[in-house]
C-alpha cells in the first residue's frame, strides 16, 4: 500500500515538473521552437516519461493550456464584494491583483498570442473557446457587478473589459513601451501601481449631472448627443462622416464621369468633322 502512495506521488511530481518546464518553453519559444527533449531535461525527468503521461506533443501542448488557464480561473474566481465594506478600494484592489498575477504568470497570454500570430489550428479550436469561457463566465459578469453596485457608472461592462484587457495586454506584449510611457521599470510595482491608479480614476470618474440627466431620459436627448460623449457616439459620429465622404466621393465621380462624356462627345465630333474635311478635299483632288 505504502509502495502505490509513494509511485502516486511520485507520478504527480514528474507531471508537475513536466508542465511547469512546458509553460516556459512554449511561452518562449512557441508550439514549433519548442524541444520536448529540452523540457525533459529542464523538469530534471526521462524523456520517455512525456509520451508516458501525455503522449504526444500536442497533447503535452493541450494540458500545459490547461494548467494555465485554471490557475488564472481560480483567481478572478476568488474576486468578490463586500457590500459592507469600501466598494471603490476593493475594485482597485482587485484590478492591482489582477495585474500583478498576470505579471507574474504571463505565459497563457505569450501562448495564446503565438498561436493567434500563427493562426494556427491549436488557436481556433482549443484557444478562442476558451477565451469566450473566460469572458462568459468570469470578465463580463465581475464587471456587470462592478457597474451594479455603482463602482463603475461612465462605462458599460463591455467597454470595461476592453479597456482592462488592452492594459493587460500591454503589459504583456509591449512592457518596453508601457515602461517608457510612464517612466518606470517593467514589472516593478511602481509600474503596476501607477497603470492601476491611472485605469481606476478612468473607470471611475463620476458622470456630471447635467450628462446623467440626458443618458437617463433617452426619449429627449439620445445617447449619441454632444452632451453625452460616449465610445458609441464616436463611433456614430465617425460612421456619419464616413458616410458623408462616401456620398461626396461618389458624387465626384459622377461629376467626372459627365465631363468625360461630354469630352469624348467633343473629340468625336472633332473626328466627324476632320473625316468629312478629308473626304472634301479627295474629291477636288
């Protein structure tokens, strides 16, 4: 009995070895660069032992995915609110746990956009479902509640996301240029202080009075109203002006088109007369 606990254990070590060198060496070097044998030796493992576990590449690939993904589940997961408590310092404290978790753990993010660069098979039928996972069941419904509870009023749940996941992103993928935007060294936590205040203060500005009053009787003042400036409203205005520049240019070419009758109308006429001139002057000849 002592000896089957001791190989269980034994099994789950190597395993844990095994993923732990596989999260690194397919963040780093993606699905292709990547060397099972040098993953073998990085877990200090037989070679043989992946195929005994995982049994191909693909599926070491598959699992090591998988891994990752829990273990960022388990932390939004564990985000919540306690209505007795400071609602505004709990948001920002959950956005700086957020981040730094991500910092600490980037490698799901560096995998998954390897695979989207690549547009590979691996990206649509393992990556995107679990992607929209994430976002069905953890981003979307934790910023629902942020906006329920009030923390969040200029911003819908939605735009949210986007605005938290392109930080996220960034910091993940152009940590130099978020290092020179702010004047901080990547990964410090200064840097991670600084964005999350930043986003905070962003996402929590209070809606001025008079542009409440507006977004709340929509049968007076319409959402894409100057007075409330939303993301919708420039995108609104920005489809106008592009419908605007369409009908203009097309009516410039119609404009084109008329005079480009009109001038082959005259060249014809031109020849017409130079043939008829011509035939005239073969007669007197």
């Amino acid at each position: 009995m002592k000896s089957t606990k001791t190989a269980a254990a034994a099994d789950l070590d190597n395993r844990s070895r095994l993923l732990r060198a596989a999260t690194d060496a397919f963040a780093e070097f993606g699905y292709e660069g990547t060397s099972l044998r040098a993953i073998a030796d990085n877990a200090e493992v037989s070679f043989q032992l992946i195929a005994y576990y995982f049994g191909s590449k693909e599926e070491l690939w598959i699992e090591t995915g998988d891994y990752l993904f829990e273990r960022y589940l388990e932390t939004g997961k564990g985000l919540g609110f306690t209505p007795s408590g400071n609602l505004h310092e709990q948001f920002h404290n959950h956005l700086r746990l957020l981040l730094t978790d991500m910092l600490q753990r980037p490698q799901l993010r560096k995998i998954w956009i390897q695979e989207y660069l690549a547009d590979s098979p691996r990206y649509h039928n393992v990556i995107k479902p679990k992607i929209k996972y994430l976002y069905d069941t953890l981003s979307l419904p934790y910023f629902t509640e942020v906006v329920r509870l009030g923390i969040v009023e200029k911003f819908t749940p939605n735009e949210i996301s986007l605005l938290w996941s392109g930080v996220v992103q960034n910091n993940v993928v152009f940590p130099y240029y978020v290092e020179l935007s702010l004047d901080a060294t990547a990964g410090s936590a200064k840097l991670v202080e600084d964005q999350v205040d930043l986003v905070f203060a962003l996402l929590t500005e209070k809606i001025p009075p008079e542009t409440e009053a507006v977004i709340a009787a929509p049968a007076v003042a319409p959402r894409n109203v100057v007075t409330a400036p939303r993301p919708d409203n420039v995108v609104q205005v920005w489809k106008d002006s592009k419908t605007g520049t369409e009908q203009s240019r097309l009516k410039q070419i119609e404009n084109e088109n008329l005079h480009l009758k009109q001038l082959v109308g005259s060249l014809s006429l031109e020849k017409k007369l130079l043939l008829d001139r011509l035939t005239e002057l073969q007669k007197n000849t």
